[in-house]
C-alpha cells in the first residue's frame, strides 16, 4: 500500500487563494454601523444579548490575517 506525505499536494489541488472578506459588502457595512447600533440599542436600555455580540465580533475577525489563520 503506497502512503502519501501529509505534506504533499495533489497535483489537482489548486492553489491557496486568500479570501478578503473586508472587501465584500455585507463586511463593510456591518463593520462601519454595527458599533453604533449596538450603542443605540443599549441607550435605549435594549442591549443586544452577549451571544448576539459575539457573532459579530466573530464575524469581523474571521478571514483577517491579523486575527491568524489555519490551512488544512
């Protein structure tokens, strides 16, 4: 039986190609209203629920390089 490094490619593999969510729309806009909305709700005594924050914060790191990066 013929084993393959786990550091070999497959010749059909394609190249890594990095995504740029900050460059999509859907990023922008949340990214520039998110903050002030959360800030209304909570001056309204509405605050977002904490689960509800965290996506976003999630959201906004995941796919920035400076947040790091995993490639299986």
């Amino acid at each position: 039986m013929s084993q393959v490094a786990i550091t070999d490619r497959s010749p059909r593999s394609p190249p890594y190609q990095r995504h740029r969510p900050e460059q999509t729309l859907l990023y922008q806009i949340i990214e520039r209203h998110y903050p002030k909305f959360r800030d209304v709700m909570a001056a309204q005594d509405k605050p977002l629920p904490l689960h509800v924050q965290q996506e976003f914060a999630d959201y906004l790191k995941c796919g920035r390089l400076e947040h790091g990066f995993l490639r299986v």
